[in-house]
C-alpha cells in the first residue's frame, strides 16, 4: 500500500459543482493510480490549494462564480507551480479553449469523455504531455486560418516531425527514439517551433499549429 501511494498521481480537483467534484473523488478513488489531495470550489481556492498540497495534476473546471479557471491557470503559472492543469469543462467554445491554452493549461477535456479517456488525459498531463479532446482539436482545425508565415519563420521537415509526435502526446524521450536523435536535440527543436510559433510550451503550440493549418485536421 505504501509503495502504491508512492507512485500514484496526485491531483486536486476544482469545480464549483459539489456533486461533480464527488463523482470525480469517487472515479478516482476507485482506480489504481491515483490520489485525490483535496477539492476547491473555485478558481482562487484552488491556486491556494495546488500552491500547498503540490499536486501533480489539477482539474479545472473554467466557468465558476468567485473565480474562472483561466485566472487561476494564469496565476498558477506565474507562480511557477509544478503541477500541470488539465481543464475539464462543458465548454468547447473558441472563447473558452484558447484563452485556457494560452494561459498555460497543459490538456483540455470535455466532462462527456469517458472515464478511461480522462484517466488516460491525466497520466498523460503528469507527464507533461499535450492532452486535446477531439472536439477541441476539430474547433481548432475549423478557426480561421490565419496567412501562412514568412519563409523564414515556417517550420523545417524535422520541426514539424517534432510537432506533429507533440500532438499525439509523446513525450521527449520517446521522440527522441523515433526519430533518432538525443532529447537535447528534441529541446532544441521545441525552442525554434515555440519560437516560430509564438507559443510558450507544448500545448499552444499546438493549438496554434491547428489554427495555422500546419498540422491540418486531427485525426480522429
């Protein structure tokens, strides 16, 4: 039992529906895996929240009186927080996803995903990889295109490898293997793509990679 809550992923959940935030404990807690720290009510109890119990993921919910998860996002960034936020809403809206993105959520998921799909998005979030719902990426894909870059600032072949294992939620080492190359070299190319892009971490680039049409439509 010991070593089981050694290696399990720790997460707070932020919602501001009681009975959400029950059926989630419940899930959870039944699974092998994962830990529930705590529960918050809202976007500022929950900054307090991850600052002192140091989750490795924390669920947040976007629309809630006395404090919206992008806020809270936001600040649990400037903080620099070590957990990651995989925000998981009923809102799959150009005004509730990139703003999310954008402010430094790792993932978003919808609350009709099924339980091991949010299980899956969660590991997947602890370890620091790129989590999109294929509604969201779909509303991605149909934005508005915006002009294709400068010559200069499109991605290389092999930037857009990188990218494109980034979408499918790969992690450095593991891209590193397929492509045969080092994960220093993965870092570097992640650099020029952020750079090139004008995002700050892996998940907007590539909500911006879908918005450009540089990924084109995501599969499935």
């Amino acid at each position: 039992m010991a070593d089981d809550s050694l290696t399990s992923i720790t997460l707070i959940l932020v919602d501001d529906h009681p009975v959400v935030r029950d059926g989630l404990r419940g899930m959870f807690e039944s699974a092998p895996g994962f830990r529930v720290l705590g529960e918050a009510a809202d976007g500022e109890e929950g900054v307090a929240l991850a600052l002192r119990l140091d989750p490795d993921v924390v669920l947040m919910d976007l629309r809630m009186p006395g404090g919206g998860g992008v806020a809270a996002i936001a600040e649990l960034v400037r903080r620099g927080a070590r957990s990651r936020v995989l925000v998981l809403t009923t809102y799959d809206t150009d005004t509730d996803t990139l703003p999310a993105i954008e402010a430094g959520a790792t993932g978003y998921l919808l609350k009709d995903a099924p339980r091991e799909e949010l299980f899956t998005a969660v590991r997947a979030a602890a370890e620091g990889r790129t989590v999109l719902s294929p509604a969201v990426a779909s509303r991605l894909v149909s934005r508005v295109r915006r002009p294709a870059a400068p010559e200069e600032e499109q991605l290389s072949a092999r930037e857009r490898e990188v990218l494109e294992l980034v979408a499918r939620g790969t992690s450095n080492k593991e891209i590193a293997r397929e492509l045969f190359i080092s994960e220093a070299t993965v870092k570097t190319h992640l650099t020029h793509i952020f750079a090139k892009l004008g995002a700050r971490d892996r998940a907007a680039a590539v909500a911006t990679a879908y918005d450009r049409g540089i990924l084109g439509p995501a599969a499935g």
